[in-house]
C-alpha cells in the first residue's frame, strides 16, 4: 500500500508553504498527479494542508472513483485555467507554491494577473520527494526490470540476419505487451551496425547484418513505474574492435557501478566510470552522463554527470550507463539500473553482460 497521505506531509514540509499546485494537462505533470495521489488522468490539484482537492472533468468521472475514491473532487466544465483562479479566489489561501518546469509560463502568467495569493516558483518539489523510493516502489521497479528482462531473451532467440531494426522493436514491444507492460517505458532503442554510434537513435529500416553490433536501450511501464537497460550482441563473430570497446565499456560500467553507495556524489560516480574510458583514450567518445534516476519517468533525479549537484542516498534508483561510441563503425553502451544502499547498490538488471554475446 502507498502511503499518499505521508507524501502530501513531506511534500507540505519541503516547500513550507500552505499549498501546492499540480496541473496537469496532456501529460504535462501525470508524474507529480500520480505519485501524489495515484490518479492517473488528467486535471488539476490543490494541495494544501486541510484538504487535497482534484478538479477534472466528465472524461474522468468513473475514474476517480476507481482510482481515488477518499479524494475530494470537483468536476469542471469550462477550462481549468478559470476552474483553478475561480478555486483558489474562493479560498484564503495566502501563499502557492507551483512547480515552475512542469507549468507553461502562460499559465503561470494569467495565475499571477488573475488571483489574489502569493505565487512562489520552485522547480520541481515533488521530484525532489521521488527521488529516494519506498519499498512498493523498488518492487514496481524490479518488476519493470524482470519484464523488460524476460522480453529480451525471448526476442533474441528470434533475431535473424536480414530483420530491420524497426521489425526487432515492434516485436519486441509485443512481447513485453503480451507479457503484461502497461506500454513501453520510452521509444524502444534498437540500433545496428554504424547506427548504434547514435546514442538516441531511431530504428530505421537498417537490415542486421554479419558482424554488426546491435544495441537494444529498452524499458518497460509496470503497475507506472519503468525499467531501463542497456545490452549489446554482436550479429555473428564481432570485428576485434567491438570487442575491445565493449571490454573498456564494461569494465567502466563496474568502476560505475562499484562506487555507488549513500553518501557518494553523482559526479564521483561519473568519475570513476569516465576516467576508465578516459584512460582508454576514448573520452571523446562518451559524451553524455553516467546515469540518471529511473521510477515513474524514465529519466529523473538524481542525475551521475560531471555536472550532478546530487548526492546519493540510500533507495534512489539510478542507471549505471556508460558508452563509447565510434561515428561510422557503432557504439557500446552496457546501462544497469541500481538501488542505492548504505554500503553500495542493489543491481537490479541481471541479464548477462559480462562478455559480448553473439546472436542470429
Ligand atoms: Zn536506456
Ligand atoms: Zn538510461
């Protein structure tokens, strides 16, 4: 069972402010919607100590009484923005607190012309609370985790030469939908060949092909919370330079992954990673971060990067994710997800990585 209540307590604590809005429209803050009160559709939310109040509409009538039945709820029928002015005038409420990066400035604008209260900006306030996760949500996570797991063994039984890209995600996608994901953590990444030089590739319509690299960057959404995993397999025997890359990368994603424990800092995490392929010779190839936070988004906080201002603590989940990418040939990346504990981490990714594989 999640305690909602406590994360309404916390959340009130770490703004020390009387109220707090969540607005969510097409998606724009489903995350703070959902972990504040497990509603999973759209509108708005007025937080504040006394009550929590959701204002939606008709679409979401049935709903509401599924998902959050002891909530106070308001069906509106015009637009949210009047709804939300209209609301807030009609109660003295001296002080809101808004999450100013998931909020248009817009929006935000018409709220200051229009209402009485104090607006004060923060970031991302309830984000900050995602960040460590409670014991059901390691659970959801793990479970994301053995999913996506599964998915990709049953996929590469079936990965032949001469499939595209585009055909390995579709069907890999189904498999993960058949076998009980909500839906994709995020737009599934199968690259081949020279195309998993691209760490944020599109599949296309590339054909596998002898001695290819294949790099499968691949999650799923269970019970809303997502996995993410980075494997790579070489399509028959691998050229002797994908197998060195992929040594350095990995040997990189386990100095990551052995300096993970509450009280390190993200960029040392980083570091420690970076500094093997670094030593490699190979630092202009790994340009974006170790890792980030995983739960209900694919990337939140806390972030491993020579830039991360965070420090780790025990129930964070994170990635471990370190690559090397070659233009013109391909790319390695080896992305475990872990939990942070006092003395080191949970890895909760446990397909093998320990050598490159070779499939079809
Ligand atoms: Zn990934
Ligand atoms: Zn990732």
């Amino acid at each position: 069972m999640i305690d909602y209540k406590k994360r309404i307590t916390s959340l009130l604590e770490r703004i020390e402010a009387d109220t707090f809005l969540v607005f969510n429209l097409e998606g724009t803050d489903s995350a703070s919607m959902y972990y504040l009160t497990g509603f999973t559709g759209e509108g708005a939310l007025i937080i504040s100590g006394s009550e929590t109040l959701l204002l939606t509409d008709s679409r979401y009538t049935e709903q509401v009484k599924r998902e959050v039945p002891e909530i106070a709820s308001k069906k509106i029928t015009g637009n949210y923005l009047d709804a939300v002015v209209g609301t807030i005038n009609s109660k003295s409420i001296p002080n809101l607190v808004i999450g100013s990066s998931r909020i248009s400035h817009y929006f935000v604008e018409t709220l200051k012309k229009r209402v009485e209260t104090v607006i004060v900006s923060m970031k991302d306030p309830v984000q900050e609370l995602r960040k460590v996760k409670d014991p059901e949500e390691i659970k959801r996570i793990r479970a994301a985790v053995n999913l996506t797991q599964a998915s990709l063994s049953e996929l590469i039984e079936g990965i032949k030469i001469g499939m595209t890209e585009r055909q390995v995600a579709l069907r890999l996608e189904f498999i993960m939908r058949e076998k009980g994901a909500e839906k994709v953590a995020f737009d599934l990444i199968i690259a081949a060949g020279e195309n998993s030089a691209l760490p944020h590739y599109r599949p296309k319509d590339r054909k596998l092909r002898q001695g290819d690299l294949l790099l499968c960057d691949i999650g799923a959404q269970v019970d809303g919370y997502c996995s993410d995993m980075t494997r790579v397999f070489s399509i028959g025997e691998p050229p002797t330079q994908a197998k060195e890359i992929y040594n350095i990368v990995l040997q990189a994603n386990r100095a990551g992954r052995d300096q993970v424990k509450a009280g390190a800092t993200g960029i040392a995490v980083d570091g420690a990673a970076r500094r093997v392929i670094t030593d490699a010779g190979h630092a202009d190839h790994f340009g974006h971060g170790l890792g980030h936070g995983v739960g209900i988004e694919v990337h939140e906080s806390p972030r491993l990067s020579p830039l991360s201002k965070d420090i780790l603590e025990a129930g964070m989940a994170a990635t471990i994710e370190p690559g090397i990418y070659l233009p013109g040939f391909g790319g390695v990346r080896i992305e475990d997800l872990v939990i942070v504990t006092e003395e080191g981490c949970d890895v909760l990714t446990s397909f093998p990585s320990d050598c490159l594989a070779q499939i079809g």
